[in-house]
C-alpha cells in the first residue's frame, strides 16, 4: 500500500509533528508499505519568528496541495493539522488519488483559534467548522490525541480512535544514557515552544512568591515560542531576580537539559482543554522528576496524571499552592521512580502497534 504523509514540516527539521510521523512512516515500510511525503517547504523554528502568519499559511497549502496531487498514486493520505485546515487540502489530494483520508488531530481547528481569540466566533469561524466537519466525516479514520479531544470531535458526529504521541526513538536511547546533573542552584524549569495555549502567568507568580520567601530557587524558560516575549515582559514587570531565558537546546542534549532540574513544568490554558496535547509532556513523564501541571484540572491530562504520585496538578491561577508545592519539592529532595507508573518504550511500541493494526484493516 502507497500511503502519503501531509505536514508542514518533516525530518530533518525539528517541529515535533514531523517527527512523529516519520517514525510512523518507519513503522509503516517496516509493515511492507511505500510511504512518501509532502511538506510546506518551511523552516518550523524560524517560522515562528516572522510575521504575517495567515498568508504564510496559505501559500503554504496551496503549495502542498500542489505537491499533494503531483505525487504518484496513493491508497492513503495521512494528514496532520499544521498549517490550519491542512485536512481541506489532504481530503482534495485524497479525492485526486482515489485514497482514503486517515487525519490524526494535533489541534482542533478552527476552535483552538477561536478559544486564543486568533479568529473570531462569527460567520467565518462557522464557515470554516462545516467545511472541517464535512471533511472530517469523509475521513476512513480520525485519531485524536485524549478522551477530551474525542469529545470535541463528536459535535461533528464523528466517533474517533485515541493514540497519544510517543516519546521518539532517539529520545529513548537518550534517557538511557543521560547523567543529567543538578546546577546547584535548586531550578525548575519550564522548556519547549512557549505557545499561544500555553499558561505562564502562573509560574511567574509563583516565582515571585518564592522569590519573596527567600527560597532560593530559580526559574528556568528554556526554548522560545510566540508568547515569550510577553513573559518576558511581564517577568520584568515583576522584578524576578531568578527567572532565567535559554534557547531551545539541541535534540540529544533535551533529556540532560531537563534533569539538571529538579521540577519540570507543562502548562496549558483552560480554554485549549481538548484543543491540543502539550507536545513535551510525553518526555516529562518519562523522566524521573516531579511534574508540575497547570491547566484544567478536571481534564484528561490531569486524569492522565493523577496517576504519577510525583505530579503536582493545579488549576491556572493558583499560583501560592504551586509555591507551596515547590517548596516541599525543595525539602524532599530526592528523585523519583517512573518505570512502574509510566515505560516510554512500552508506550511507543503500543501506540504505534494500534496505527500498523489501523492500517491493516484497510487491506
């Protein structure tokens, strides 16, 4: 079976959706498939530095779109959702080829536009839900990423199938033999793409908190994304003397980064709740240190976590129990086990079996 991949960005860039379904195409050649693959030609960090966003998007289906129709004959088309809308294209490419359409949902647009106040709830918003909800009900199959997200997906009447994101091979023979050493000045540390969806008022609050206790820890943004800059402003608005900006870090030297930590942040803001799964948190449940989650707390993610005795769940806003939490943190010290309660490898391998296993059934 000829099955053709659609995302904006692919290997050997580092946009984390590309490379999941890289090694989704991995595991489908291993199966006896042929995979190709159709990019926005796109650099995935630079992008997020210039501006004029919508029209870089556009021109950017239209680009794969073109791409998509010129490549040979698929029996499936896979598509993510980077650009926005990218299913639109995927279905019409799909059409082209006679294929079935296989979309696995990374962020539910056009709602977690709406939600971040990108688009507005109007006529266009609506316009763009129909057209999603009729490509999405053309689809073989939709995979989404939690329980919360399939719940979304059903005011379109579409049932879907849950397969989380895995931690990347390279990653795993990282953790392996990382020797990640504390800094010295006791950091947590909040890494990866600091996004739009993303919360971060409350972990500046509860640096200031701390800060003002005396308590000697330090806060760690490492990375970039659209909504640095206003954290960094509002940092500065709060005269934090321990809050501390790194870019992103290489592939290989992420596992290190995190455990030179004692506490590794993800964040996501109530109003993203099934919208998208922060990428990183696959690798911060992998680790053995404690996690701190700030987001919805009645939600999936926190279901997820619950698990984890070395979580903290809190809900945004919530900054002086986060504090509290750290601080306890601080005089317990020590690191956690994370093999009984969560096995990455074991996880990879069960999530990718269930796409091998989707795919198969198409014969």
């Amino acid at each position: 079976m000829r099955v053709l991949f659609l995302n904006q960005y692919f290997p050997p860039d580092a946009a984390p959706t590309g490379v999941l379904l890289r090694e989704l195409a991995d595991e489908l050649e291993r199966a006896g498939h042929t995979v190709d693959f159709v990019a926005a030609r796109e650099d995935y960090r630079a992008g997020q530095q210039k501006g004029g966003r919508m029209l870089r998007e556009a021109k950017a289906l239209g680009r794969m779109l073109w791409d998509g129709v010129r490549r040979p004959r698929a029996q499936v088309v896979v598509s993510a959702t980077s650009p926005p809308c990218l299913l639109v294209v995927a279905t019409l490419v799909a059409l082209w080829h006679r294929a079935r359409s296989v979309h696995w949902i990374m962020d539910l647009y056009p709602e977690i536009a709406v939600a971040l106040g990108e688009v507005r709830a109007g006529f266009l918003a609506r316009m763009i839900g129909q057209v999603m909800g009729w490509c999405y009900r053309r689809a073989a199959r939709v995979v989404v990423l939690d329980a919360d997200m399939a719940a979304r997906l059903r005011v379109y009447g579409v049932e879907s199938a849950v397969i989380r994101p895995w931690v990347f091979a390279p990653v795993l023979r990282q953790l392996a033999a990382a020797r990640g050493e504390r800094t010295g000045e006791w950091t947590w540390i909040y890494s990866g793409n600091l996004g739009r969806a993303h919360e971060w008022e409350t972990l500046l609050q509860a640096q200031a908190i701390l800060e003002k206790r005396g308590a000697g820890v330090r806060l760690l943004f490492q990375g970039g994304g659209p909504s640095r800059a206003a954290a960094q402003a509002r940092a500065g608005e709060l005269v934090l003397r321990r809050c501390e900006w790194a870019d992103y870090v290489e592939e290989e030297e992420l596992p290190s980064s995190l455990l030179r930590c004692e506490v590794l942040a993800v964040t996501q803001l109530p109003a993203a709740q099934g919208l998208l799964w922060p990428s990183k948190l696959g690798l911060v449940m992998s680790l053995p240190r404690p996690i701190l989650w700030v987001g919805p707390v009645d939600g999936a993610i926190a279901q997820t976590l619950r698990a984890f005795p070395h979580a903290g769940i809190f809900a945004p806003g919530d900054a002086g129990a986060v504090a509290d939490w750290l601080l306890a943190r601080k005089s317990g010290g020590a690191a956690v086990p994370v093999a009984a309660v969560f096995d990455p490898a074991v996880h990879r391998t069960g999530s990718l079996t269930e796409w091998t296993r989707l795919f198969a059934a198409f014969g």
